[in-house]
C-alpha cells in the first residue's frame, strides 16, 4: 500500500533535512577584526564598474550620476596638491532613487574605482564598503572612537541603504559620518524612495535635515531615477514550490535547509553583524513551510539577512504560502519601516527566482 501523497512529501522533507546543512544549526564565530576587513563591495557587485553600468536614455538622471561619480573618484584619487592649491573638504555625495534602479552598481563601481586607483599597496582597502546596518553593528562591537579610528585610514567610507527609521542610530551615523569627514575621508551613500512616493526620504527631506542637522550640508545629493531592474525578468505570479521539490533541489554541495520557523527561531540567537558569517560556504539556501511574519522584531532580523543573501549572491528556494510578496503584512509595508521590507521584497524576488532556476523542470 502506497502512503499518501502529503505523508510521502513530509518523508522526503524530513529525510533530506537529517542528511542536509540547516542554517539553524550553525553558531558562527566572528572575531571582531573581520567586522572591518569585512567591509568590501559585496560579491554580488564583483564585477561593477562605471564601465559596466548601463544608464538608461529614457532616464537622464543616470548619466548625469555617473559622470558626477567618475569625477569625484577622480577627485578622491589625485585631489588637487601644489603651494597655492586651495584645500577642499572631501568629496561627500548622496545617491537617492527608488529600488533597483542602480544605486549600488554606482556606488560600488565607486568603491572599486577608488580601490584600484591606490594602488597595491592599499588595494581594496583604501575604501570600506558597507550598509547602514553593518555600520551601526560596528559601532556597537568596537565602540565609537575605534571605529572612527579603523574607517579615519581609508580614504572613502560608502553606505549602501542609509536609513532613517531609527532617530538613534541615524544620530550615531551622523556623528560618525561627522567625525570622517572632519578627517577628510570622502563619503559617498545611498537611500531609497518608495515606489509613488519620489522625494521621500532625500536628504533634503525635514526629517532627515533634523537628524543629521548640518552634516546635510556637506552632502551632494545625485537623484537616480527608474525601474526596478530585479522585477524587469522575472516571472509574476510563478506557481509555488512544493517542499519536495525543495529538497530534492536543495541535495547539492553548499546547500541549507531549514523549516522557516525553525530558522526564524535561530535568528534571534546570532547578532545581526555575525549574519554574513552564517553564510559562510553556502551556495543555496532552502526553506519549507514559508509564511507571512507578524512580529515586526522577526521581520527585521529576516530583512538583515535577506541583504546578506543578496551581497553573496546566494540563490533562495522557498516552499510556502503563497509568494514572497505576501511576505509582510500590510501594516509593516505602511509602517516606519516601510522602506526595509520593499527593499528586501525586491531583493528576495530576485533570489528567489535565481532559486527557481535550480528545479528540475518535469518531465
């Protein structure tokens, strides 16, 4: 007698997780140095170069970006010397546009150009590339005074997603970005404008002019408008993924799998900033039984490690409820912390149809 379809799928699933990696079950350990060497452009911008950006004609505000960003590099690299060469503050520049239309290819194109302008001697270390979240992590595991000292000896300091939905640690990033700047590090950061809403959150915006009061003022602000690129291929609405088919694709080197409860549930155990280490050696990470996330703790914790999926370039499989545009409530996609999850969305979307890819289509 043959067993039932759902009790057959629920053996596969349980046998494959007894032979399988689970993320749950990994306690990375990071010593605190790495939270510094760490902060490179991320895998999945490898590649980027001003060259290698694509601006859209249809959208003037690109190329307009990009030329500003190749001067400034320029300016970063071989700044002006001589006896009567007036001293300028350091370059400091603000990328704002919506999600996915380029802004870390520019900024990351950015890092590299810097990077690769001083030399070996310095090499990638001449600038530190991270997000808002890594940042204020960083803070949080040197203290203040000897994270201005480590970012005081690069000569760019970037922030991918600068975000303003916490005064405290927009205030803390302020000051920081403050005391580099004071120091003439250039600084170079990104933030994003939800869809229908153009010019909120810019960095002429009153509340960010209130937090951060008059380091706005050393700040260049670049508008990047367009499309979102990571929704331009792929598919709407796919048919969701049944955790067999999970599994099964998920039965290759480097691969995780995990229950999402199960993983929602260690998340709260690892500090955010030990999130990139969890993905240490992971080539695909896979989840059954995904479902929308009520608490708004959880789904923080989920949007950090969504953005460390994405810097690696770690494909997604999912196996759940619907797909991942359910994944947060509506209340959340109206709340304070609107910007996080539409960013994450857009980034999970694209992970997870990378995911998809690895299915064996039926026969």
């Amino acid at each position: 007698m043959t067993a039932p379809a759902d009790t057959q799928t629920a053996r596969t699933t349980e046998a494959a997780r007894t032979t399988q990696a689970a993320l749950s079950a990994v306690r990375p350990q990071v010593p605190v140095d790495r939270l510094v060497t760490d902060l490179v452009p991320p895998r999945h911008f490898a590649a980027a170069r001003f060259a290698t950006y694509r601006a859209n004609p249809a959208h003037p505000s690109q190329g307009r970006a990009l030329t500003r960003l190749q001067e400034i590099a320029q300016q970063i690299v071989a700044p002006k010397r001589g006896l009567f060469a007036r001293r300028q503050p350091a370059p400091a520049v603000y990328l704002d546009g919506g999600f996915g239309v380029g802004k870390t290819h520019l900024l990351t194109s950015l890092a590299h150009a810097v990077g690769e302008a001083a030399g070996p001697a310095l090499g990638s270390g001449a600038a530190a590339y991270g997000t808002f979240v890594e940042y204020t992590n960083l803070v949080g595991a040197l203290g203040f005074l000897p994270t201005v000292e480590a970012l005081a000896a690069k000569k760019l300091v970037c922030i991918d997603e600068f975000e303003l939905d916490d005064a405290g640690d927009t205030t803390l990033m302020s000051r920081l970005m403050r005391e580099l700047a004071d120091r003439g590090v250039a600084l170079a950061a990104t933030s994003n404008t939800l869809p229908g809403a153009l010019g909120e959150g810019r960095f002429a915006a009153q509340d960010f002019q209130r937090e951060i009061k008059a380091l706005s003022d050393r700040f260049e602000t670049l508008r990047v408008d367009g499309e979102d690129y990571r929704h331009r291929d792929v598919v709407t609405d796919p048919e969701p993924l049944s955790a067999a088919e999970v599994a099964a694709a998920a039965a290759r080197p480097g691969a995780t799998l995990d229950a999402f409860d199960d993983l929602l549930e260690h998340l709260a155990t690892v500090h955010p900033s030990r999130y990139g280490a969890l993905l240490d050696g992971v080539s695909v990470v896979a989840l059954t039984g995904v479902h929308p996330v009520t608490a708004q703790a959880v789904a923080l914790r989920l949007v950090v490690l969504v953005d460390r999926l994405y810097d690696r370039d770690v494909p997604v499989l999912l196996a759940g409820s619907g797909d991942t545009r359910g994944l947060f409530t509506e209340e959340m996609l109206a709340g304070g912390y609107r910007k996080k999850y539409y960013r994450a969305l857009s980034r999970l979307g694209a992970l997870a149809e990378e995911g998809r890819r690895l299915v064996p289509s039926p026969n």
